[in-house]
C-alpha cells in the first residue's frame, strides 16, 4: 500500500550500524519490489533471515485442478454448505482461475500450527465469517467479519481465528494488489472523489518481537510447489521495520458507496486492482432517484471479461435463488441481467441493503474441479418466466 509506515524500533539512517543490547549487529533486510524501482520496506531482524537450517526434502503440488467438461454458460455455485476442512491453506478450495488469478473458499476447522510465505503470488483474504489475528514479521493486525487482509507476496504470516466458525474468500494474483490509479493523485494519496481513503486502511497495530529458539517451520509456496523451511529461530524475530511494503486491512463497511440519478455502471464500486483483473464491493446504498429511473442492473454483454459475484449479505434486488456464500459466473460475450419479475418489483426502491464482492477478469476463468460440486445445474434457466423443471420437463 503506498503511503509510509514504520513501526517499532529502527535506526536513524538506512544502511548504517544498528546494535542489540549484547553488543551484535541487528540484520537488516530490505523488501524490494520491481527490481529496486517500486515500493519498499527495510526491516530489522535479531538473527540473520538467510539463516536456514533445514529445507525438507518433501515437496507439496498445491495444483488447480481444472473441470474440463464445464460447458459455456452461466453459473452458480452454492458453497454455503462446505464442509470444514484442514487450515487457512490446506483447507483452501478453488472455484475458478486464469493465468492471474485463483479464486477459493476456506472453512477451515484447524488451525496453522506453521507460518506461510507466498513467495510469488500476493493474497487478498475476504473474511465473510469470523474473527482472529494476522501474525506476520510485520506486526500483529486483528481482524473481523467484512475485512479484506491484503498479504504482499514474501511475507511470512499465520492467521489465527478465534472460535469454531471461519469463512474466508481468497484471491491469490500473480502481480500486485493495489487502489485504482483513478483514485491516487501523482504522489499517491487518495483523491476526495474516492469511495474510502487513508484513514479507512489499519495498518499493523502491535511490534511483536519473538526471540525464541527451537524448530521453527516456515512452508514457501512458489508456484505449484510448497516447501518447509527450518529455521532454528522464531521467523518473528523483527524489532522494527519502515516503507511502503507490508500486510494491511480494508473493511467492506468503509466503502462509501457512488451513487447516481440513473444506474452507475459497476466500476463506480472498484475496490482494488491487479494484472488482469478488478475487484468491486457492492454494499448497502442509496439507490437511483430520476424520477423514471430503473434502479437495478440492466441486461448485460460484457465483451472483454468474465464477471465474478460473491454474495455476502442482504437481498440481491437483480437475484432470485441466489443465497449467503452463492458464488455466480457470467462469463464474456453470454447476455446476463435482472431475474424476471424483479424490474418491476424494484421500481420506486429507495434503497439496497445487498453486499456482495466481484471479480471482473480480463482472461477467461476456467472452474476447477471444486466449481462441478456446488454447481447449481438449472441456473442458466432462471431467465425464463416458467420454472426450470417445467422447461427442462418440457425439454428445453
């Protein structure tokens, strides 16, 4: 995220000899981004961070497995219902993917007992359920319900949630998370026109330093492959750091809602952008006040990208059928738009108390494997004015 921070303990000048209390040299380790021309952090270890002591042997695919027979039409998943399953990254489950991003759900039933370094990939966690802490070599941030937990790739992280009930979203991209550049003026700050602004963004809260020695495992994912790290000091092991690079949180809440005389197209609700792809938060709002206004979605071609929903609360006004955690596809060039009955049944509406997330891709999403068991198979008939088991009875 691109405005300074720094937190605990650092020396006044980059690059220059910072001492321990015993004595010996803090390490000194420098997060760059584009080679040495983008954002950066320089952080201060008590041990050497390069000091490995073990890599296991072993090595974990994590592959996306694609739903190859999946047919091209539209799509809703229904994943209210999935199971609890191992932690915040064995228990992750695809849905869809391209080349720059995977999207999965998570509920998972345990917790990490390892920290977690996405070496290549930066990660977005939407928490639809539950509450918890980011640990990170950054600092400590406490999340809840509605948080977006944006986690830069290379840092070392555990997400710990609190009671039995997590209900995560994930995005993991292969280039950087950011605010919309529309949004930034030339030195970064977000402009007034902005539907949120600095103050809205938590930044890590707590400098927690662990100096402990033990058998520490730290797994790096890079690419399809996941391997331990071990080190024989605790990874958190920073007394301070400073920059432009680190973990932060956006809670859907804070987005203030663009609102128009007639229906605002759905770039009015980008949240965060990436390489191939946008992210949008739909929230309770104001709706259209012409006086002969539709306040609902029109129909729909979108010709250059897939559109991604992810339903998190309230009802949909353009929806029937869908429900909380309903995850619907609309891929390119395929005519999408409001349920029949549900114009007419909105018009006069003052207001909407939906919340939703979308994903708008500029590659085509292919369904993992995943997508075929929570597949709603009737879907791509809810436009017709009959039921989808007349029509299919009658067959159509």
């Amino acid at each position: 995220m691109p405005f300074y921070q720094k937190l605990g303990k650092i020396p006044q000048k980059r690059h220059t000899q910072f001492r321990q209390p015993d004595g010996s040299l803090y390490k000194e380790e420098l997060f760059s981004t584009i080679g040495f021309d983008s954002i950066y952090s320089n952080a201060y270890h008590i041990n050497s961070p390069a000091k490995i002591k073990e890599i296991s042997p072993d090595v974990e695919i994590i592959r996306v497995e694609e739903w190859e027979e999946a047919a091209i039409r539209p799509y809703h998943f229904k994943t209210k219902l999935t199971k609890k399953e191992g932690d915040a990254l064995s228990g992750r489950k695809p849905v869809m993917f391209n080349s720059d991003v995977v999207m999965s759900i998570c509920r998972p039933e345990n917790q990490m007992n390892y920290f977690y370094k996405n070496a290549l990939c930066d990660e977005i966690f939407f928490v639809h359920e539950g509450k918890g802490q980011l640990q990170s070599q950054f600092g400590y941030m406490n999340f809840r319900e509605g948080d977006y937990i944006v986690i830069p790739r290379g840092v070392i992280y555990k997400l710990v949630h609190d009671g039995d009930e997590a209900r995560y979203l994930i995005f993991e991209t292969t280039g950087p998370v950011t605010t919309p550049n529309r949004y930034r003026n030339e030195f970064g700050q977000l402009m007034e026109h902005a539907p949120f602004c600095e103050r809205d963004i938590r930044t890590p809260e707590d400098m927690v330093t662990i100096d402990e020695k033990g058998d520490f495992v730290v797994k790096v994912k890079k690419g399809e492959k996941v391997v331990s790290f071990h080190y024989e000091f605790h990874p958190l092991d920073v007394v301070g750091w400073d920059g432009y690079y680190y973990p932060w949180i956006f809670n859907i809440e804070d987005f203030m809602p663009i609102t128009g005389k007639i229906h605002m197209p759905p770039p009015i609700h980008q949240t965060f952008a990436a390489p191939g792809f946008v992210i949008c938060s739909f929230c309770p709002r104001l709706l259209d006040y012409h006086p002969l206004a539709v306040p609902i979605p029109y129909n729909h071609s979108n010709l250059d990208s897939d559109e991604m929903l992810y339903y998190v609360d309230g009802n949909f006004s353009s929806r029937k059928g869908v429900e909380f955690a309903s995850i619907s596809l609309h891929p390119n060039g395929i005519p999408h738009g409001p349920h029949p009955g549900t114009v007419e049944a909105n018009l006069g509406k003052k207001e909407t108390l939906e919340t939703a997330v979308m994903m708008d891709t500029f590659r085509p999403l292919k369904l993992a494997k995943f997508a075929k068991e929570t597949n709603d198979p009737d879907y791509y008939l809810s436009w017709n004015d009959k039921d989808p088991i007349e029509l299919i009875n009658e067959g159509q």
